[in-house]
C-alpha cells in the first residue's frame, strides 16, 4: 500500500508516494505553446521538442494573434511535410481576435483541453529548459500540485513586497513552463481584471486544491494559515534515482509555495488616479506638456515622469536618475531622468533602477503611458515581467507622432483610462463607382490620428462596381490592422449593402460605417474614443443602454419634417431654450448615414427587425410592410433606404444617438453629396447644405478643438439635452414612453419589452 502524507489540519492527502514514483498515464498531457509575430519564425524550433513520440504528450495547441494565424498554418504544413505526422501529438491552432497577452490567451485555450493535465508554456517553449527536466515536464509525475522549474521570489523587493501584503503572502509562485491539473486550473477566471495574471492563476490553484481537500470552515481557515506544501522530511525519503534531476525541484517548489489570503477589505479604494510616464526624450515630455498639465491642474491625478535618453559618455559610471524641472507655456513640470554612461535596459542594473526608483513613488501607478516605439523599457512593459512590479497597471502606449495631439485625453476619467484596451472599432466602407471619391475617403483616414489602436478595415462593393474602384480597393495598404474585400455576386442595392457591410462580434466591437463620398476630420477617432470611454465604459451612471451610436457629422438641417427639409442650429435652440451650455453635445433619435459609429446590441438587434419586418413573420402581428411605423415623418416614403427602417426601431424603442456640437459646424466628418442612389443632382446649392468645415489639428501650443466642449469634458449622460426626429427638446423618459404607445397602438401588445430583443418587441415571444 502507498505511503500517504496528510494535508493540513489532517485532511485528505496531497501527494502520495505512489504518486511520486510514477509519470501521468498515458496521452493525459496537453501542451499550450504561444506564437507571437516575434517569435513565428522559430516555431519549427520551439515545437520539434514535442514532436518526438511521446507517452503522454496527446496534444499541442498553438495561440497566436489573428493576424499571423494564416503564416503558422503554411509554417505548420511546411513541418508536417518534413517531418511526417506518424507518433506525433495532435496539433490545433487557435487565433485569439484583438488585444490580449499571450499569457492570458494561453490561460483561456484552457479551456478547450480535454486531457487530466496541461503544461502551460511562455514564447519560448521548452527551448531554455535543460534536460532532464525537459523530458520530466512532458512525462511529468503524478501529483495535485503545480510542477516546473522557474519559480518566481517576491521577497527580494522591498517595493514588490509592499504592494503585495495588502492582499496576500506568497514567497514563490510558477512561471511558465509547468504541469498543473487541468481539473484544477480550467475554472479560472480569466475574463476578470487581473492584477497578475500568473499570481492570480496560483491563488486560484491554491483554493481550488483547497476546496478539493474539503472539511468544514475551521479546515479552510487553517488551510488559510499554513503554507500548502508537504514537509521537506517527507520528501527526503524518496529514492534518488525516481525521476532524476525533479527531486530537488518538487522539494523547493512544494515546501515554499505558500501563501495567505487577506480579506479583500485590505484593499482600499484610491480617490486619485497614479500616472507614470516612460519618455525616452526631453522633446516627447514637451510635446505631452498640455496632457501633462491639464491632468495634474485637475487634482484628479497624481503624474510622476521618468525621462531616460540615451547613454552618453558620463563620469557618472553607474546608472541612476536626478530631479529635474522644464518650463512650458502650460505649467512648469518636475520629472527625474536617468543619468550614468550605461543604457537603460533591464539586466540586472536597469531594472534594479526601475524597482528603486519606484519605490520612491510610494504609489501603486494605475495607469502607464509610454510610447509605441519598442526598446528595451518598451519590451520590458509588454512582458509577464511587468506584472511583478506594475501590477494591474494599463499600459498605453501612443506613437511619437501623435504626442501633440493628446491634450484631449486629459478630460479622460481614471476608470476611462483603465478601460483603454477595451472597445475595438472597426472601419466599414461602402462602395460602388466613385473612384476618386474612395481615394479621397482612404487618403482622410490615412491622416487621421490613431493614438496606436488597431482598426479592422473592409471595403464592401457592389456587384456592379467599376474596375477603377475594385482595383482601389484591393490594393490598399493599411497599418493599423486587417484589410478585408467584400465583394458581391448578385446586386443587393444600398439597404443590404449597408445592413450587411458589418457585423459585430462581441459587445465590445464597434462598427463605422463610411459611403465613399464621405471625407474624415484627422481627429474623428478621438472624438469616438473620448465619447465610447465616457458613455460605454466610464461611471455607470454615464452609462445608456439606449444610445445607439455616435454621430461625426454635425446635424445642418432637419430632413424628416413633412414639411420638407429645414435648416437646424443646436446652439440656436439651446440658447433660446434656456439651456447653461449651448455647446454642449447632444442625443438625438435620428441616425446619421454620413460618418457615425453603430454600437453591437442596437446593431444586432436592427438585424433581427428587418428579418422580422420584411417577413412573413410581421403579417401575424398585424403589421403590413407598407405600414407607416412611425407616424408624420418623411423617412415613411424612403423605401430603399436602411434608415427608414432603422428610423422605426429608434422610435419604438426610444434610441438615441450623440451628435457633436462644436463651433460654425465644425465637423469630424462631411458629405461631399457625390451622384448616387439618392443624389441624382449635384448643384452647388445642394452641397453647400451639407458639407461642413472639418476639425483641423491643432498647431503647437493651440489647445485642441476636441476640448471646446462645457467645462472641457464631455458632459455627464443626465446633462445632455434630447432631441426628438423632428428636432424637437424632449426627454429620454418621453421618448420611451412615445415608442411603447405606439406600439400598443400597432400590435395591441402592452407587455414589458426586453431590449435588444425584437421578438418581445413585436410579441411574438
């Protein structure tokens, strides 16, 4: 009978001798390996150690961005073919869309693993593993408990140690690679804010092998009080030749990996956001100088400023920093540069710097901006090793070209900021035969400012698309992200090419949709990062589940009285109602076609409306498609266009979209009326209703147009004034209660409705 050695407070055994003395059985280990764009090249390398027969390697699963999975496929076939398939693990690749660590993706492809244990890798593989223990972790033993060779210490840093006792106490935790159960670690949370991936995974680890153990609650809170681990003496008899060159490193992992959970209580809540920026030159400081200052005069930031050029012959032989001060126009600004002949990188002087000068900080930075350009501080704050001394710190990384025009992230909120990473707007153009009015679309949004966000672009052409234009759109080069082109088979006309130009695929995707006569402002992505951080993912009570979208294009005129067109001035209305403010935004239910982001739910849901309503499905609610949904309105007689139809959904559901409001129409998006399905005539009457003035960059030391908004902030959700489609001041509380009337009115359906849901819209649910 196996020898057993007793868990804490007499529970149920962690490991047993029996266990030690034998491998995993047969085909129960899964690999999870990450390829990077930097690392792809040498994935023929990294894999060829577990493509030797194996006893229990049963497969590998690859993740890579999206974006290269397409290179590891022809790397992967080229592979297969030199090297055969015969005894080899099965291989699955699994691209991950958007941003995301490599670490986390490898933590979620958890998920799809169907075998007892995983073995969880970095980039790198088992490349810088020695053997033996390269063979041991892909025959690894028989235990409960995580199994590897690297191990973290968190007590050579006094910094790294404060900010971690208000949570916990760890003295070691595993990096890649390493073993663990898969029963163990598949449950993990992964989607929830981290503040280190690696950590939080061991804390999981630690509780779910606690609760395996179970007994009652004075069992876990001794568990809680003792280092989960098996006693050095009890390993010591184990025999020397069972699994050579392991012994040593299952006794240092087991007996010091311990840790104690604090109540959640510790960790207080911080009234100001901790800023840190990582600038190479004195010249990138004075170009974020209006960021800098408006942030740290708003009392709602706390900034410090690591400038760190490079080395330059020095009699200062070791690497160090000194306080130092620049006067701009905006504010004097106090920051500390590295000085001493040795570059900042991270050997162990450089990020002995990094741990000492943070440690002065006395703060916990909530926020990183650095810039996008990669050296070694750059490198540094991309890896897990980051983590250690950052925590759950946002890294924003903008490109040097784009420092000047920053100044309106200063009206960003410390919760806006943390949810930098988060919405992902992709670009979706519709184009037909207007070549020149596409080269002139693409050239705007090539000058438009990006602030080193990754946008998807599509072009979608009809099926009768001039050669010109289709040559255009498939040879586009675009840097920040994919190029997709869709080009149709059967024409579908503008309400489908529209409706079916995008699609999205989370609820955090965003879709901008451009005709070709469409001409940007360089800062329209501003505008619509600064608005979907304030109104999808700042304060809640910012936070409107019937805004649908946000509009670039500043409303001229008012296009749905039956009256005909009329000429509309925000500011005219907001002055002569009274309101404090008439430059402020506002929501409005019309939704605009000439430059404006559609948000997920309200974009789904107009899918499933037109399904229904240009079914056989809206006869059985009584509703003929030649209905007039909402009454007393011009869009009624639009029959070929998607916003008729889109108008019906706003005014049952009570929708509404933000619009702009600066100055003289100043504009982050304009029509140039080109000759299309709706513009059989271009008169110069025409075009002059329509197209407006757009935003310019501000030169340096102008403040930024972005900014000319109430109190130089988009204003809180409940101060935005409502427009109704007839231009109307109105409520967001009448709006809805409109659309429920009518409603009733139309289908004799009183009920509560569920949003984004046009079956209990319509009653048919």
């Amino acid at each position: 009978m196996a020898e057993r050695y007793a868990g804490p407070a007499g529970g149920p055994p962690l490991v047993t001798l029996d266990h030690m003395s034998r491998s995993i059985p047969r085909h129960s280990l899964t690999a999870i390996l990450p390829i990077t764009p930097q690392t792809m090249n040498r994935t023929q390398m990294t894999l060829l150690p577990f493509l030797a027969p194996s006893n229990c390697l049963r497969e590998i699963i690859l993740v890579c961005p999206d974006f290269i999975a397409t290179d590891v496929r022809r790397i992967l076939q080229r592979i297969f073919v030199s090297t055969g398939t015969a005894d080899q693990p099965d291989v699955s690749l699994h691209p991950w869309i958007g941003y995301m660590l490599p670490s986390l993706a490898v933590i979620r492809a958890i998920a799809d693993v169907s075998t007892k244990y995983v073995l969880l890798l970095d980039e790198s593989g088992l490349f810088e593993v020695e053997e033996p223990m390269r063979s041991v972790l892909l025959s690894p033993p028989d235990v409960h408990v995580p199994f590897g060779p690297n191990k973290l210490s968190l007590s050579a840093s006094a910094y790294q140690m404060r900010l971690l006792t208000d949570a916990f106490e760890l003295s070691v935790y595993h990096l890649p690679p390493f073993v663990v159960p898969t029963s163990l670690a598949a449950s993990f949370n992964s989607h929830a804010v981290s503040i280190d991936l690696w950590l939080d995974f061991a804390i999981h680890l630690f509780i779910g092998r606690r609760e395996h153990m179970g007994g009652d609650t004075s069992l876990r809170q001794a568990a809680q009080k003792s280092p989960l681990s098996i006693p050095a003496q009890d390993i010591s008899v184990l025999d020397d030749n069972l699994f050579p060159g392991w012994k040593s490193s299952f006794l240092n992992d087991t007996h010091s990996e311990g840790l104690n959970i604090a109540s959640p209580a510790s960790k207080l809540a911080r009234q100001v956001g901790n800023f840190v920026f990582f600038l190479p030159t004195l010249d990138d400081l004075v170009h974020l100088a209006p960021l800098i200052c408006k942030m740290a005069s708003s009392g709602d930031f706390e900034i410090q400023i690591l400038v760190y050029p490079q080395a330059k012959a020095s009699s200062e032989p070791d690497l160090d920093w000194e306080a130092k001060a620049s006067s701009t126009k905006h504010c004097s600004l106090a920051y500390n540069q590295t000085t001493g002949r040795t570059p900042l990188s991270f050997s162990d002087s450089g990020s002995q710097l990094l741990v000492d000068w943070l440690g002065t900080l006395n703060k916990i930075p909530d926020v990183i901006v650095a810039l996008q350009d990669m050296d070694a501080l750059v490198g540094f704050l991309l890896s897990e090793h980051k983590k250690i001394l950052f925590l759950d710190a946002t890294v924003v990384r903008i490109p040097r070209f784009d420092l000047q025009y920053t100044e309106w992230m200063s009206s960003l909120t410390l919760l806006e900021w943390k949810n930098w990473h988060l919405p992902r707007v992709d670009i979706s153009i519709i184009a037909k035969d207007r070549p020149q009015s596409l080269i002139r679309l693409m050239n705007s949004l090539a000058t438009a400012r990006y602030f080193g966000d990754r946008l998807d672009l599509r072009v979608n052409v009809e099926q009768n698309c001039d050669e010109e234009s289709l040559r255009i759109a498939e040879s586009l080069t675009w840097p920040h992200g994919r190029v997709f082109v869709h080009h149709r088979v059967i024409r579908g006309g503008l309400l489908p090419a529209v409706v079916e130009s995008w699609y999205p695929h989370n609820n955090d995707s965003y879709g901008l949709l451009l005709e070709d006569d469409i001409e940007l402002s360089p800062l329209y992505y501003a505008w619509i990062k600064m608005a979907v951080l304030r109104y999808r993912y700042g304060n809640p009570s910012n936070r409107i589940p019937r805004m649908f979208g946000i509009s670039l294009y500043q409303q001229k005129n008012l296009e749905l009285l039956l009256e005909g067109r009329q000429p509309f001035n925000p500011r005219s209305l907001f002055s002569t109602s009274g309101l404090p403010y008439s430059s402020t935004p506002y929501l409005s239910q019309i939704p605009c076609s000439w430059g404006a982001v559609y948000f997920p739910e309200h974009w789904r849901e107009f899918h499933e409306y037109l399904t229904v309503r240009l079914s056989e499905l809206a006869a059985t609610v009584m509703i003929d498609l030649e209905d007039d949904i909402v009454p007393d309105v011009r869009s009624n007689y639009w029959s070929k266009s998607w916003k008729k139809f889109f108008i019906e959904l706003v005014y049952l559901r009570g929708y509404v979209m933000l619009y702009p409001n600066y100055h003289d129409f100043m504009s982050l998006s304009t029509n140039h009326l080109e000759v299309g399905s709706h513009v059989k005539i271009r008169s110069q009457e025409k075009q002059d209703l329509f197209l407006l003035p757009l935003m310019p960059l501000n030169v340096p030391g102008q403040d930024s147009h972005l900014l000319e908004l109430p109190e130089n902030t988009l204003p809180e959700l409940e101060n935005l004034p409502v427009l109704n489609l007839t231009g109307s001041l109105t409520s967001l509380e009448a709006l809805i209660e409109q659309g429920n009337l009518r409603r009733t009115q139309l289908i004799g359906c009183d009920t509560d409705t569920v949003l984004y849901n046009v079956r209990a819209l319509f009653c048919l649910i």
